[in-house]
C-alpha cells in the first residue's frame, strides 16, 4: 500500500483543516500543517487586504520545515483556502520548496462560494507530478464553518484517494 502525506494550510475559519482532518481520519494517513515563518496578524480585514497584494505580486512567504519529508510519500494530498482567486501564498511556497516529481498529489480547496482558479493553479505548481483526484469545497459565504458542499461528496472523494492508495 502506498503512503500518503497531508498537508495543507487554513487560516481563519480552520475550514481546510476540517476537510485535512476528514481525510486523515478515514485514510490514517500524516497530517501537517504548512506554517509561514511569520504569522498573518490583525483583523480579518488587514490580512484579506494583505492576501490580496501578496497574490498580486506572486508573493511566497517562508514556511516553516515541515516534520513529514514529502519525498518519503507516495501519495501527497494539499490543501488550501481560496485567497484571492488561486492558493494560499503559504501552499504556493509549499510547492516551490518540495519537489512532488513522480508523485501522486491531490489537491483540495475550500471557498466561499469563490472558488477562481485554485485547483488549476495547484496543478500548474505540482508539474511533473501524476494527478489524483481533486476536490473543491464549498462553505457559507459568510466566511463562517458551514459546509455548503454536501457531506457524501466529500465522502466520495475521500474514497477516491484512499483508492489511489491502492
């Protein structure tokens, strides 16, 4: 059976982390988080306002080293809130840090009801790798923990990439 590592980043509703978790409980799989060097900090407000320039000049803030080497995995699953229409800067400096050549990744998305161009960034990111099943999450779009996708989908998802474990 091969191994699978997720890692993912969440921020303000800890929404990702919710769906990571989901997976690492039916998978058995490791967890991590991806940690930038230096916290996001203020309102909700100053850090969409700081997101959003990041994203505009392709910004990649230092991320602490992870516990889990990716390439002792088979199988990575990554996970990102929606900011600005693509990634988390944190996941975009994730994947320029690790090379996932020859890996299998699954990439998972939460939103609020924006989901832009996230999983085809993701893809774009993890060039070379093999492609597992995707998923985009939805929660209400009041920024808050109400899952609006429903619960058998990501279930079946789930499914699908303890499949690719196989």
């Amino acid at each position: 059976m091969k191994k699978l590592l997720i890692v993912y980043y969440s921020w303000s509703s800890g929404n990702t982390k919710k769906i990571a978790e989901m997976l690492q409980s039916a998978a058995g799989a490791d967890i991590e988080a991806i940690e930038t060097v230096q916290p996001y900090a203020g309102s909700y407000e100053d850090v969409v306002e700081q997101a959003q320039k990041e994203v505009k000049a392709g910004y990649q803030p230092e991320i602490k080293k992870l516990k889990h080497d990716p390439a002792a995995y088979d199988v990575i699953a990554v996970g990102t809130p929606t900011w600005w229409y693509t990634m988390a800067p944190a996941v975009s400096s994730f994947f320029s840090g690790h090379d996932l050549s020859g890996k299998t990744v699954c990439c998972f998305m939460t939103n609020a009801g924006w989901p832009g161009h996230v999983i085809r960034d993701m893809r774009k990111a993890a060039a070379g790798s093999g492609n597992g099943p995707d998923m985009e999450v939805r929660f209400d779009a009041e920024g808050g923990d109400q899952m609006v996708t429903p619960q058998y989908a990501v279930e079946e998802w789930i499914k699908k990439v303890q499949a690719a474990l196989q």
